[in-house]
C-alpha cells in the first residue's frame, strides 16, 4: 500500500470509516446515485443458489452481518476477498478481467503474460497508454489496477505460462484464461486437469480440483465456457471445434498462384528463406515486413493478380484475428460473472458453453459441451490405435501428431519401462534415435500399451495402446 | 508498418465505419457503470465525441463497482467524462451536469433543444444507462422526435438489458458469415459464354485440361446439354444425374482432375439460379418512399431501389453481378482472365446502375455496396420505447412471444423472455411506487407487491394463460422470480453492467458504421446461468 497516492483510500480505510459513520445512511433514490452492489446479493437469500442449479459446485449462505448501507468495503468481508486467482493473459480478455475481478471485490489476483504491448493493441486494450509501448502487458497491466484500485493486490509475471509449474497453478481458487492461442489453453488445461487426484475408485478429490473459466473472441464473436476438471468438460474434449490452421498448397504457392493470399505467401514461406538463409523472419520488423509486402507485390504485378497490401501481407503473415473491445468486454464479463458465481455460490453455474455471435443480429448459445469419452486429459482412458505391422517408430510419432491428437513432438516408453523414443534430453534423444526407422512391432507386442509424454500436454501422459493389424 | 493503432477494428469495419465513426457523438445519459462501459468500448475504437450528462452530484459510493469513477469530490458527469478521455486522445468530449435532476430537465423541450444545439458532429447516437421507467420514455420520445439512435442499457442485480430503438435503417452491408457466390452460369453474360466457347476440349494439353476453371466446364458442359434438350437445363432428379455424368465424361481422368471434380461438386450452380424476392423488393420501395419525407436520410436508399427496380425490369430481373470469384483449381492466366472478365461484367452493370440514380450524390462505394448485397436488402425498424411501455400489442409481437416461450431453455424458468417479463414488472413497480424493489433493507416486504406488478405484467401482454408463464413466473408458492428479483435491489453487479455495455457498443458501432444486422429489439442477458436472447419487446 506504501506505493498509492496518497489521495486514495486503501481498502483497510474505508472499512473503518463506514464502521464509524454507522448503519443507516440514506440512500438517495432522487438521483440515480449510490446503488447497492454485489454485496446486496451476497448477503439475501436466494430462490436461485448455486446449489439448486444444473452444475452445482457448492451451497449459497448469505452473510449476515449487512446493514441497511452496503458499500464496497464490505466485499472485504466476503469469501470473494479470500480467494487467490490467476488471470492467464494480460491482452484484450486479460485487460478486462482484470478490472471485472478488481469491481467484484476479487483483491487477490496474479496475472501472467508473455507479451509487450503493441501499438495496435492500444484499441482494445484499455490499461495502456502510448507510453507503455514495448513494455510488459502483465506489469503495466498490474500497476494500473493496483493504482487506480487501492484495495487490489494483483501481482504480475512477465513470462510464459510453462515457466511456471503444476504447484503454482495449484495454489489458486480458480483460474480465467483470457489466451489467444490453442497451444497455450491446451498447455493450462492438462496442466491444471493433471493436478486432480483420484482415489482408488478413479473418483476425483474435490479438493484438488480448481475450475478454469475459458473466454476467447474473434471479431464479433466470442465464447466464454467453464471448465471443471473431471467433471465437466475440458479444453482437449473439444479440440475438434478448433481446426489447426490450414495454409495454402505448396504447388498453388510456387506455380499457379491467383490469389493475392498466395503471392504473400510466396514471399514469406518461399522467397525469404532462399534470400536470407540464415535469418528468420521477424514479423514484428517493419523491414522485414515491407521487404515481404514487396517481395510479393511484385510477384502480384508479374501474375496480374490485384490486390496485395501492406495491411493485408500483415494479416497473413501474422495470421492476424481481428479484434474489438465490445467483444473483450462481453466475454470477459461473462467469464468474471462466472468466476464471482464459484467462488461465492450466490447464483448457478454456467452449464457449460456460452457462444455469443454478434455480426447478424445478436444469435446467443448456451449448451452443455459434452465431455470426449475417451479425452487423452480429463478421462483416464487408453488411447486405442491400430497400426500396420511394418509401421515404424517415425511412422507412429507422425500420425500421433497430425491424428485426432494432434501431439508436437511426442516421446514414448512402453509398459515393460523400455524406451522407445525420447525428445529430449539431447543425449538420450541421440540414444533413441535408432529407433526410429525400426518398425514398431520388433520393439512392443500387439496390445502392448505405450505411455506417450509430449510438451502441449506436458503435465500429463497418455496411454496409447497399440495393436497391429 | 503497421502504426496504426485500430488496424484489428479496419479488419472488421474499414475506413469507411472508422470515418462514421469518428463523425458521431455519442451522448451518454448517466454515468453508470453499465453506461461507462458502453462509452469505453466506443471511445477506445475511436467515437468523435463523448458528451457525458448526469445529475448525480457525487459518486463517492460507487466507485467500487464503476471503472471510470474514483473517490473524488466531483460530480458524476465531469468524473467520468475525465477518466473516459484517458482512454483515447483522438476524442473530444464534455459534460453536462444536470443540477436539476433529469426527471425536470428531460420534460422540458427547451432543454432538449439546447442539449441537440451543443452536438457538433453530423451523427449522434445516444446511451440511455438504467434509467428510471418515466425517464426513459421522455429520452424516447426525445430521440425518435429528432430521428437520434438510442440504446438503453439496464443493469438488474443478475439481469443485463440492451434495447434498441432507432429511426428506420437502410442494411445494405449485413457481411454474413457465409456468401455464395454469384457464378450466373444459368444465364451466362457474353464475357463468361466466349471464354467458354473459346475452350476446345480435344486441343488442350493435360495439364491445361486439368486446369480449366469450374465454371468454364460448367458453362460448356450446359450449353452441350442445352443444345441436345432443345434448349432445357436439367429439372428432374435424373437429369441432374445425367448432367453430372456429363461433367465426368468431359474429364479425361475424374481421379486426377480436380477441376472437374470442382465442377461435379457445384454442378448445381449451373442449372439453379438464386432468384431475387421481388415481392420482398417491392415493399421495402413502398415503406422506404412511404418515410423518406420524414427521414431524409433514406433518400440514397430508396434511390437506389429504385435504379435496381429498373435495372431489374431491362435485365429479366437479373440484378448486377456482384463480380467476385472464389479461388479454384485453375493456372494463374486461366483464374485472373476468369476473374477479369466477372469484373468487366460487373464495373458495366454498376455503370448502368448509375444511370438509373435520379441523384448524383450516391457515392460509388455506396453504389457498390448495395450491388454486391441485393439478396440480403432490408430496413431495420425497431418499436418504440413507449409503445413497450404502453403494454401496446400487436399480433405480430404476440407470436413472437409465443415462439420464444414454446423454445423454452433447458431449464424453462432460466429463460430469458420470462426473465425480461421480470424486469418489466419491477419498472412498473418502480411507476407505482417510485423505487424499484428490494432497494430498503426490508426487501422481502416487497415480494408480494412485487408479484402483483408480474401478474400485472403479464395480464397487459396478454400471456396470462401461456402454459411456461403459468407454470413459471406465475407460480405463486413460493413466488420465486419475486424474490431473486427483490433480492437485486437494482443492484449494480459489474460482470453485468460491463457485458450488456459491450452488447451496446458492438450494436452502436452496427448502427453507427451501416454495417453488419443490429439486434431487434431487446438482448435479455440471464446472467443467472449465463443464458441469452433477443426478443422484440
Ligand atoms: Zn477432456
């Protein structure tokens, strides 16, 4: 608290103050002023507790202690000041959340993110100014609510999500994800689903189960879901739903372009490479940029093909999704409204998928997203494949990669202990490798189950149980 | 480089919406926080201008749940105004604080004269943020009287409200999701039929047989077929087959031509035209010169509906080709001559169109706009805000009521209609006792009352005997909707305020920007268990 101005109030203050000026200040209804708040409904009973709702996580028990004037101190008393939250990701929903969690009373927060702000995030992103270009989203993103919100202590971590590991996700109530990236939110769901422990039965312990609130937007459109882990389900159940992206044939690209898409990636995917061999495109470069926008301007003009521009080379190089602050704005309150409902009860439990399509009238959509039988993550089943008998090592590791799991780089050992393929470390990595080119069979038996490790789900392992044709 | 700092919003709306954009004021009455947060989502994609007018005199209690609020001694208006500005230089923007109260002034016409005089941009669109009932019907009938969009925002304890009520809107640029493109190979124009004349299978070598374009097979294929069935195209289910069967006999190895297998796919495409919903034209002619007198801004609309009724009459009611082409199997000098001559169609018919225009005011780009969307033409009107809260009904609402309580959610009392019904019933609690309910600290002394302001509700729409209203928000013992909703207290829950503020700015930046569908008329947010609507109300 040391580092607020002074003319703010801490959190601490204003609980005293209300406590000497008394119960029974008037409220004025004349003009529009002094509204009760989230505290009001903490503190009445409700018809609608969490408890009687389609996914009831816990039972609603109003506080007692409110008099007639309710002000934001009082959220101090609430369990919603006692939770510990992280917000992953300080962009677009981050921004928002942020300040969502810090108005519903929420002080205890971490926030973590990769990230220096960029110009173009100054459209959305309200936390920062000019100013703050270049610098960390999660510290910039952090001093300003903890400035503008004295009663908020949200501390930030410049860095990746995987630098931290399963005992840090484990410390808090719940988690939002605010991530743009599917290999991101697939990393934070089997991390935080792996740290649920079964009895011997295969029931989950409660209390090692931490909700994740799910947000992500797309122009107009947005989602914002629930992820109870082990009980509802995960990020991995609907994978599908999310396609890798697809990119254009290398023959279009290289022979028969015709659209401007195609000259573009021309430039970057063929030309850039040949032309600075030992120099990877930085597509945050304004040079490198432009040298692509008129690698493949030029080609355009060649082909007779319109249409190639600065803007657009950016948005295929950086696969840019547009983005706006209304849509931030009402996933990220759908997520924070969802948080607030966790961790207080006061309400019922978003069951378990909102969609919000915002481009043709407003089209909303609330379902249950099905749990995947047989999810590599949340379920504890074996993964069943069959395969040739002359499949190799190399074989196996590329169709786990481009099949329904959509792994990156996969290493396996069998259920006998042996090792059939590791990533890494490079010396055992080195000492694996022969293994590659050898058919799968002359290493396991038909049946034999491999446990299958990979870095986009690094806290947990899946079973593969391989069976020859 | 990309410098600019709304390059993600020009990916969605373009110069065009940007340009509107920074030509509107938008007038935010009370700075709640459902109110801030719709004016943060304008101001921070670049609105002009922000003219902030309250009367509260203080906030110091609010800002615990209101981002643009802080404990200071200052009125609503200027606080919020000042807090509002950081978030974008580009925009200007004042204060009005309404000393008087808005009850007062908001009755007074003068009042609404001079506050009209201070807004300088060409557009205005005004926010209406949990206004009381009488308020918002004075703001109203204020904004329809001078043809200004209004949207009112409610944040109710659980519940968030979105309303529109705008003066009529031509939508003549709805993006959907989907298109599909406009191939004309039912009646080929000259460009595309000589490109397809010009192919002569036996001559090409495999690689250019393998890269005709689709249509070009198409447009050959149907010409064959025309010639041989005394100049029919394929009706009968058969035919169709047969017609396909044509494709793949033209293709030297259907295996390894994908051209040709482009072609079987969209075989359709070439014996089945989308027509144009004449019927659907003529009336939006009719309704658009009906109001055109009093809402000049429909003159460029109605215009142009009348320059494509004629062009429609001298082309057999084929409208304008819209002139793109989805990429395809095809080489590069195949594809962009395919593609030339679809624009040369089309710059001739935009031509023609302009010759149509009684006025030369339209822009091209309007002119373009509205050739490229001809199926999807509309204008969106909305009901008036008194009219709603007349309890007037008309058939056409009834039955949409009907539709939305027979499509119940999941759990029938978590739909949002019933919700919405709720809602009403608290403002007509509001009109009989000048409070809303639950706001003392006796809050389930109101229960009661409260459920007389339901059945009242409901009788005056006439859904009193509507089996999910029956067995939901009537059900008396106990009255459950009742009591959540004295429970609120009109209780300013952030989550809420800040969702239905992003509903009202990505819906005032539809109206504002003429692009994309707004919602019509009512977005009933159950934050409850997160369930969502639209309804007209
Ligand atoms: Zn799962």
């Amino acid at each position: 608290m040391d580092t607020m101005p002074e003319k703010k109030r801490s959190r601490d203050d204003m609980i005293d103050e209300t406590k000497e000026t008394g119960e029974s200040m008037d409220i004025d209804f004349s003009d529009g002023g002094a509204r009760r708040d989230l505290m009001t409904l903490l503190s009445r009973a409700s018809p609608f507790g969490n408890e009687n709702g389609e996914l009831p996580i816990g039972e609603f028990e109003p506080l007692s202690k409110i008099g007639s004037n309710v002000v934001a101190s009082d959220l101090a008393e609430s369990p919603l000041s006692k939770a510990k939250v992280l917000v992953v990701g300080a962009g677009g929903l981050g921004c928002e959340l942020l300040k969502n969690l810090a108005l519903s009373g929420i002080s205890n927060i971490h926030v973590i993110d990769l990230d220096n702000i960029d110009i173009t995030n100054l459209n959305r992103q309200f936390l920062f100014r000019m100013k703050d270009v270049g610098k960390s989203k999660a510290e910039v993103a952090a001093n300003f609510i903890n400035t503008r919100c004295p009663w908020m202590k949200v501390t930030p971590y410049h860095g990746k999500i995987q630098d931290k590991g399963p005992s840090f996700y484990a410390s808090f109530n719940c988690i939002i994800s605010g991530l743009d990236n599917i290999e991101a939110r697939r990393w934070l769901n089997a991390t935080v689903c792996g740290l649920v422990e079964l009895d011997s039965d295969g029931d989950p312990d409660p209390s090692t189960i931490i909700p994740i609130v799910d947000g992500g937007t797309e122009g107009f459109n947005g989602q914002a879901r629930i992820i109870i882990p082990r009980i509802s389900s995960c990020f991995e159940c609907s994978l599908s739903a999310f396609p890798p992206q697809t990119s254009f044939p290398l023959c279009t690209i290289a022979e028969t372009p015709r659209r401007p898409e195609h000259c573009i990636a021309y430039a970057f995917i063929l030309q850039w490479p040949k032309e600075f061999p030992d120099k990877k495109l930085d597509k945050d470069s304004p040079e490198d940029m432009q040298w692509v926008y008129e690698c493949a301007a030029e080609r355009a003009k060649k082909y007779n093909i319109e249409g190639v521009t600065l803007m657009m080379t950016m948005g295929v190089v950086k696969n840019i999704i547009p983005a706006v602050a209304s849509t931030n704005a009402i996933v990220s309150a759908a997520c924070t409204n969802e948080v607030v409902k966790l961790l207080s009860f006061c309400s019922q439990t978003l069951n378990s998928y909102m969609m919000y399509m915002g481009t043709q009238s407003v089209y909303s959509h609330t379902f249950i997203y099905e749990k995947l039988e047989a999810c590599p993550v949340c379920s504890s089943q074996v993964q069943k494949l069959t395969v040739s008998k002359s499949m190799t090592v190399n074989g196996l590791i590329q169709q786990l990669c481009s099949g329904d799991l959509r792994l990156k780089a996969p290493s396996m050992t069998s259920a006998g202990g042996s090792t059939i393929y590791m990533q890494k470390p490079p010396a055992l990595e080195k000492a694996t490798r022969p293994n590659l080119d050898k058919p799968l069979s002359a290493l396991i038996e038909s049946g034999e189950e491999l446990t299958v490790t990979d870095p986009v789900l690094e806290h947990v392992s899946v079973t593969v149980r391989v069976t020859f044709e | 480089m990309s410098t600019n700092k709304y390059d993600r919003q020009l990916r969605l709306w373009g110069a065009k919406g940007q340009k509107a954009l920074g030509e509107t004021t938008l007038v935010l009455f009370r700075a709640t926080a459902v109110g801030t947060e719709s004016a943060k989502n304008l101001v921070l994609p670049g609105i002009g201008h922000v003219l902030v007018v309250d009367d509260a005199a203080s906030a110091q209690k609010e800002y615990s749940s209101n981002f643009f609020l802080v404990n200071q001694d200052k009125n609503r208006a200027q606080l919020s105004w000042e807090l509002l500005q950081e978030l974008n230089p580009d925009v200007q923007g004042s204060f009005l604080h309404v000393a008087e109260g808005l009850s007062t002034a908001c009755a007074k016409p003068e009042w609404w004269t001079n506050l009209w005089q201070t807004v300088k941009t060409p557009k205005i669109l005004v926010i209406a943020s949990d206004l009381e009932p009488g308020i918002l019907q004075m703001v109203g009938q204020a904004c329809a009287a001078k043809g200004v969009p209004v949207i009112s925002v409610q944040a109710y304890g659980m519940l968030g409200i979105c309303r529109l009520q705008t003066p009529p809107l031509p939508l003549m640029d709805p993006k959907p999701a989907n298109t599909t493109p406009d191939l004309r190979l039912v009646r080929p124009f000259p460009g595309l039929q000589n490109l397809a004349d010009g192919i002569l299978w036996d001559e090409l070598k495999s690689h250019e047989h393998s890269h005709v374009p689709y249509p070009l097979i198409l447009a050959k294929v149907a010409k064959e077929w025309k010639s041989s069935h005394g100049g029919a195209l394929p009706k009968t289910h058969a035919e169709k087959q047969e017609f396909r069967d044509a494709i793949k006999a033209a293709s030297r190895d259907i295996g390894k031509e994908v051209n040709f297998e482009e072609a079987m796919k969209n075989a359709y495409t070439a014996y089945t035209e989308r027509s144009l919903d004449l019927d659907h034209l003529a009336s939006l002619r009719d309704s658009v010169d009906g109001l055109v007198a009093t809402q000049p801004s429909l003159k460029t609309f109605g215009d142009l509906l009348h320059a494509l009724d004629k062009f429609l009459k001298e082309h057999d009611n084929q409208p304008p080709l819209h002139g793109a082409i989805p990429d395809m199997t095809a080489s590069t000098e195949g594809y962009v001559t395919l593609q030339n001559a679809y624009r040369d169609q089309a710059k001739a018919d935009l031509a023609e169109m302009r010759q149509y225009l009684s006025s030369g005011d339209v822009s091209e780009e309007d002119l373009s706009t509205f050739c490229h969307n001809v199926h999807l033409l509309e204008l969106y009107q909305t009901r008036t805000l008194v009219d709603e809260m007349a309890a007037k009904v008309t058939e056409e609402l009834q039955e949409d009521w009907m539709m939305a309580t027979m499509d119940p959610y999941e759990v029938p009392a978590m739909t949002p209609f019933l919700w919405y019904l709720g809602f009403r019933a608290c403002q007509v609690f509001h009109q009989e006792h000048s409070r809303y309910p639950g706001v003392l600290d006796a809050w389930e002394e109101d229960v009661s009352l409260l459920q007389e302001c339901v059945v009242k509700v409901v009788t005056s729409l006439g859904l009193q005997e509507n089996d999910l209203v029956k067995s939901t928000l009537l059900a008396a013992d106990p009255p459950k909707f009742a009591q959540e909703l004295a429970r609120y207290g009109q209780a300013e829950i952030h989550s809420i305020s800040s969702l239905i503020g992003g509903v009202a700015s990505q819906e005032a930046v539809k109206i504002i920007t003429g692009q994309y569908v707004p919602l019509n008329n009512t977005y009933v947010y159950n934050g409850i268990v997160s369930v969502a609507a639209v309804y007209q109300c």
